[in-house]
C-alpha cells in the first residue's frame, strides 16, 4: 500500500504552521482512497485464499476417501488370498 500523506498540524494551534485547511482535508481525501485501495485488495486476496483453503480441504477429503477405499480394497483382497490358501490346501 502507498504510503499515507502527513498532515502538518503545526507546533501549537493557530500559530500558522501547519497546512491550510483546505490541503488538510485534500490529504485527507487522498488517505482515505489509498486505504480503500487497501482494504479492497486485502479483500480480494482473502476471496482469494478462502478459495484455496476450500480446495484443498475438498483434495483433503478425497484424498481421505480413496484411502478408506483403498484399505477396503486391500481387506477384500487379502480375505480373498486367505480362502483361496485354505482352498489350496485341503
């Protein structure tokens, strides 16, 4: 983000020092675009990342899944091996 303009207040009120009213408030202006720059492009980065995070936990549960699966398959199989020894040997 850029960097924010400084208001000169001066050293004590009304010694005349500071920045006019009308630049005061032109800085002011200024500040409150560059913060709304800001926030809008935080918002959008955080859009952003929500939507990652939604996806990898999504590859997460799949992944989780196919696993289940995976292990299922690998029981199946091994009963399978079990009954087909037993099958061979009587």
């Amino acid at each position: 983000m850029e960097n924010l303009e400084i208001i000169n207040i001066g050293a004590m009120p009304n010694d005349r020092q500071g920045d006019p009213n009308r630049d005061a408030f032109a800085k002011i202006n200024a500040n409150a675009k560059k913060l709304k720059v800001g926030v809008e492009a935080a918002e959008a980065a955080a859009i952003v990342a929500q939507a990652a995070a939604a996806a990898a936990a999504q590859a997460q549960r799949d992944a989780d899944r196919a696993g289940l699966d995976a292990t299922a398959a690998q029981s199946t199989a091994d009963a399978g091996v079990a009954v087909a020894a037993r099958a061979q040997a009587t």
